[in-house]
C-alpha cells in the first residue's frame, strides 16, 4: 500500500492566500486577482481594454455604456481565465446567470440574465492593470449558472 504524500506548506500557503471574504460582507469594493475566485462577478470592465484583450468584443460601442462585467472562469496563481458578460444572449446557447440571483459574499442581487460570452474568453495575469476599476459583486452560486438548452 502506497503513503499519499502530504505538502502540508502548500496548502496551509493556499489556505492563507485565499481567506474566508464572506466575513467583510458588503464592505468590500474591490479585490486584488491574487484573492480572486471562480465563479466571481466583477462590474466595470472597459470597453477598450475588453477590446484589446479578446481581440473583437464588444463588437460596436455605445455612447451611453461602456463597461461590460467579467466572470472568474478558472482562478489560478499566474493568470485566471475570464470572460465578459452581456445582458443579450441567447438561452439556448450561451450558459448564463439566473436574474435575481443572490451572490455570496456580498448583498448582491442580478437585476437581469447575465449572458457568459465565453467564444471571447482570455486570461488576465495576476498583475494586470484591468483590475483596477471591477467592482466586486459577489460570487456567483452553482445554482444560479444556467446552461443553455442545447450544451447538455
């Protein structure tokens, strides 16, 4: 019989960098990518910098909007793989986030579907100056992931 080997420094390391944020509530505004997780939801990206990050999307701009929100796909230590949203989507294709869904961690509720654009999925380094302006509001639960009709 094999002995599983146990790095005990690494995850009390991985434990430490990810603390429980559900305790700070609603105070918080923002947070650093290295204390992002998956399934997160983040207001406020440009419309520029999701341009020159995904290569076409948005695919026009509008005057009176011009941020996008972005969800944490994947969380890892060197970069974390995200997309942006958009209230227009298509149910049947696209995995989207349930209106009226209550986040956790924070006291946020979806006021409309929020469609994952996933084709245009990219990775942002820990370091990236993208961050900066999302405004944190909350993680999305499981539950509340819809996948479109036809990706059984």
């Amino acid at each position: 019989m094999k002995i599983k080997k146990v790095d005990h420094t690494s995850r009390l390391i991985s434990q430490l960098r990810k603390p429980d944020l559900s305790i700070l509530g609603n105070s918080i505004r923002s947070l650093p990518p290295t204390q992002w997780q998956e399934r997160m939801f983040f207001t406020g990206a440009d419309d520029i910098e999701l341009k020159e990050q995904t290569g076409s999307f948005p695919a026009t701009f509008r005057k009176d909007k011009t941020t996008h929100p972005v969800f944490i796909l994947l969380a890892n230590c060197t970069g974390h793989s995200v997309c942006p949203c958009s209230s227009r989507g298509d149910k049947k294709r696209n995995r989207y986030i349930k209106a009226n869904c209550r986040l956790e961690m924070k006291d946020h509720e979806m006021d409309r579907d929020s469609f994952l654009i996933e084709r245009y999925r990219f990775t942002l380094p820990v370091d990236h100056r993208l961050y900066k302006q999302l405004h944190f509001c909350g993680r999305v639960p499981i539950a509340c992931i819809h996948n479109g009709e036809n990706q059984r």
